[in-house]
C-alpha cells in the first residue's frame, strides 16, 4: 500500500479515484478480480462475488454481476475491476448486495462511497465522489440521476479518494494498495 498522492503521481492520469476492498490486516489482500493491460494483476478462480467493470477493445464497457450473470469474459478484458455491489442494471436501481455476497455492515450501511458507471452508449465513463456519508439506495439514486446506464459501488471508508488533472481533490485517509486510473 501506498499514499494516494503517490499513485496519483505515478499515473500521469487525467483522472484517479480508489478501486476495489483490500483487508485491514498485514497482507492487504486485494478482495477483487483485476485485469491492466489484458494481464491479471490479481485472480482467484474461487472468487463469485461483486460487479465487475470491464473494458474491451474499442474501450467497450460491460458490467458482469458473476451471481447473476455467470463469470466475466476476463480474456477479452484490457482493463477490469470487481468490486459492488451493483447500482443500477440496465439504466434501473438494482440493489442486491447479499445476492452479490455482501455482508459486511460497513459496506451495506451509510458511509463515505465512490462509484464507477457508464452511459448506455458506452462514450462516457464517470468516478463519483460523496463527499458525505450516503446510503446504497441514495449512491444508485445520484448514478442513475446523473444518466448512468450501468454502475456499482467501490471502497470507500477511508479509501475513498479522487484525483483531477493530477490534483488531489479528496485525499485518502489511509494508504491504498489499488486505484483505477483513467
């Protein structure tokens, strides 16, 4: 794990919000499925829980509910990432968190959020940042009022954090071990 600021600067990205959950112990274990570059950063063939956000060729996006919609086509993916639970389906709230696996209280209860989701055409990708504490239900109202057609929740807590143009403009309250850089 490392401070924000630092994989901020490291990413010479336009944007760069948090990723998926890691555990508080020692190890830091990465709890999602990730791909960069068309290679697994991180992989458990065990692993059936979560929404991944997926990019293709031609930056096609798909969100894949592995409970719902079966396992991701991870071999066509340049970029993705597994985390939830999912925010809206198809441009409607679908909020299912237990049916993803989720059962930890400070995920399903009000707290600090960060979300990823795209528009039904696929051209736009958005990272939002609350700056206050939001429910699941108030996250996926704000996802699909700002016209997303898919979305799903990442870490927050702590881990929410949000960088623009290189700037810093909602720093972490504790080092990160993944971002998602854009």
């Amino acid at each position: 794990a490392e401070s924000f600021h630092s994989l901020v600067s490291k990413a010479n990205a336009a944007a760069v919000i948090n990723g998926t959950f890691f555990s508080k112990d020692a190890q830091q274990r990465v709890m999602g499925n990730m791909v960069r570059n068309g290679q697994f950063v991180k992989y458990s063939q065990w692993e059936n829980y979560g929404t991944t956000l997926g990019l293709k060729a031609g930056n096609v996006p798909e969100m894949v509910t592995a409970r719902v919609d079966g396992k991701p086509a991870w071999e066509q993916h340049f970029f993705s990432i597994t985390c939830g639970p999912r925010l809206l389906k198809d441009g409607q709230i679908w909020l299912n968190p237990t049916q993803e696996g989720f059962a930890d209280p400070h995920v399903l209860g009000a707290g600090a959020r960060s979300a990823i989701g795209f528009t039904q055409d696929g051209k736009t990708l958005m990272l939002v940042s609350f700056n206050g504490a939001v429910t699941l239900e108030a996250e996926a109202q704000a996802m699909k009022a700002l016209g997303l057609y898919q979305a799903m929740n990442l870490d927050g807590g702590a881990s929410k954090a949000l960088a623009v143009g290189g700037q810093v403009v909602v720093p972490a309250g504790r080092n990160l071990t993944n971002v998602i850089a854009v």
